[in-house]
C-alpha cells in the first residue's frame, strides 16, 4: 500500500485502510521520533543574508550574530503540506508565530530582518518548524489573544500551557513545553529545530605595532559580526589637521571596506596595508559597521625605518685557569762546624812546650 504523500499535500491511500495507516505512522514515530526528512536537511539555495540556519542539521556550536543581523531559515519540506508550515521563533521576552507557504519545489525559506533583531535582547533563541504531517492540519496552535497554546485534538481544543503575556513560562521552559507538545505521540504534527545568540555589536583591533614607510603589512582583528557583514576601516596620521592654502595638505593614510569571514576562534576581519606613502608619525586605525553602530580604534607608528637589531654575539664559554700552585722550597741551612780557636790552640801547645821543659829540668838534676 503507496503511503506517500503527492506534490498536492493529499494521501494516496484508501479510506478504509485510515486507521490501519495511523497506528503504523504512530509506532514509527515512537521509533524515530521527529521525522527530520519531513522537514528537508538539504540545502537548496545559500541567499545573501548574515545567519543561514537549516533546520534538522547538527549545530556543533550555536552561531552568535549581533543586532541588526538577519537571520534566514530555510529547508524542504516534503508532502508540499497546503496549510504551509508553522514557524516558531522563541527568545527572552520574545515570541514571533508565523505561518508561511511552500513553495512549488517543496523548499521554505522565512526570514528575520535588520529591523527584526535590532532590538532584541542579548541571549538565546529557539527557532521551530512545525510540520502538520498526514491529517494536513496543525494539532498544536498559537491563540494570539490569550498567548496560550492549544491542542485541537481533542474536542474544542485543551489549553496545554501560555506561551505569552501574563504568567506565561519563562523561554527555556516555554520552548521545552512546545516541542513536547508537539513530538507527543498523540498529535500527528513533527517539527525540526535551530537557534542562535544574539549579543551586542563589537568590534576588536589586534594590536598592530610599529612598521616603517614602504612596508607592508596587514591589521587584523575580531568581531561577532555575521560573516558577510561589511566594515568601514580607517587608517590616518594622527597629525592630519587642517591647513592653510600655503601648508603641505598632502594626506598620509588609507580607507577601504572589508568583509567579515569565519575564523578559528570566532569571525574575524583584515585590512592590507601599503605604507609606500606613509610619512613617518603616529596613525590611528578605525574600525566602523556599515549596518550595525560598532566601532573600535587603536594607533601604531610608522617609523622612517626600523631600528637595526644586531644579532647578539653567540655566548662565549670562559674557562678559567687556576693559576698555578708555586711550590717554595725552604733552603736547608747548614749549621758550618764549630772553628777551633786559635788562641786555644796556643794554649795547647804552650802547655805542651812547659811540660816537656819542666820534664827536662828534672831529669838534669837527677
């Protein structure tokens, strides 16, 4: 039995096999909960926006715009539903319920202008794709004039919970109570989901340090501007002034426009400069929004030419020598023997010489 829906939103089946039908779609669903390929993944058209988010896809990080950027949802929706699609978009403080039509082609595309998110407040919004699926008619509605959410299943349709004005739910838990409601497996619609941060505007300049006349040389810096958004970026001699017809008048600097593109840790933009006609002075560079009022500034020198930076002298190992020990030899004296005195020696040999003449004597007068 064919099940599929044809290109006028009307089920080929019988009228008889409705129930049979029904209860094979409910245990399917309870096995694959949202049905994403009712809500296209597939990306048909890239428009010219700031934010382009397709519902059903994976977000790896939820994407940050600032106020002012628009924001396009777009997808495809197969059956071609006559009664179009449900769109949901849920924020702080923030409700926007729309219903659009789709196209012939069966894509969808709904968009939040300039003048939508400029005044939003910073945080995180929720947006849904309601899809009405085989009965053709949405089971989960939006009463704009009492702000609550209502289940036309059941008879005259149950209040489930208020999605607006007083005592209302808070976002996070409003768009919790919505999806429920929806994925439930007693109504017969799906939705598929996306979302984004807006926060305040800005724009940051990296530092740029000093550069001399005839370089090169690019400024960089970040934003949370969407990729694509333009920036006005300014650079100028601090000293510009204005000057009589006599004076040199001659204006030293650069202008241009560049475009805001992903980046590692977040969006990110550049600007080349040539500094062949810079005079040497302090400049200042400026960063300005087209669109949305950011702005960011920061000054850098331009010198005549940069300093010379000699390459400092390879470190030299000293060795050094510990003079050598001097080894002092202490003469040994010689104590010089002990002279004989003459005068003793005379002595001596008198004595000897009186006692062989007293010897003498003696022996005459024996």
């Amino acid at each position: 039995m064919d099940t599929s829906i044809d290109s006028h939103g009307k089920c080929g089946i019988q009228e008889g096999d409705l129930v049979k039908t029904s209860r094979r779609f409910q245990k399917i669903r309870q096995i694959t909960g949202v049905f994403v390929f009712c809500i296209g993944i597939l990306l048909v058209v890239v428009p010219s926006q700031a934010l382009d988010l397709t519902p059903g896809t994976s977000q790896s990080s939820i994407p940050v715009i600032s106020n002012g950027d628009s924001v396009t949802v777009h997808g495809i929706a197969t059956g071609h539903p006559q009664v179009g699609l449900m769109v949901w978009v849920i924020g702080f403080n923030y409700l926007s319920v729309s219903n659009i039509q789709v196209n012939a082609d069966n894509t969808y595309s709904y968009q939040m202008t300039s003048a939508d998110t400029e005044n939003l407040a910073s945080g995180q919004y929720l947006v849904i794709i309601q899809h009405p699926m085989m009965n053709g008619q949405f089971d989960i509605v939006y009463d704009p004039s009492t702000g609550n959410v209502i289940n036309r299943q059941t008879g005259s349709g149950t209040v489930i919970f208020q999605l607006a004005k007083t005592g209302s739910l808070q976002s996070p838990d409003a768009a919790s109570a919505l999806m429920q409601a929806i994925g439930s497996q007693n109504v017969d619609d799906t939705f598929a989901t996306a979302s984004f941060i807006i926060s305040p505007p800005n724009a940051f300049i990296h530092p740029v340090g000093d550069h001399a006349v005839g370089e090169n040389f690019t400024i960089s810096g970040s934003t949370n501007l969407a990729v694509g958004d333009k920036l006005l970026v300014e650079v100028y001699s601090s000293s510009f002034q204005p000057t009589t017809k006599d004076q040199d008048s001659s204006f030293s600097g650069a202008t241009g426009v560049v475009q805001v593109v992903p980046g590692i840790d977040g969006n990110m933009w550049s600007f080349d400069v040539n500094a062949k006609d810079f005079k040497p002075d302090t400049y200042i560079v400026t960063v300005n929004g087209i669109i949305q009022n950011v702005r960011g500034s920061a000054t850098f020198t331009i010198l005549k030419s940069l300093p010379t930076t000699e390459p400092s002298p390879s470190p030299t190992t000293t060795i050094t020598t510990m003079p050598s020990q001097t080894v002092t030899t202490i003469p040994i004296t010689t104590i010089p023997a002990t002279k004989k005195s003459s005068l003793a020696a005379g002595i001596c040999t008198g004595a000897v010489g009186t006692a062989l003449i007293l010897w003498w004597m003696k022996k005459e007068h024996s």
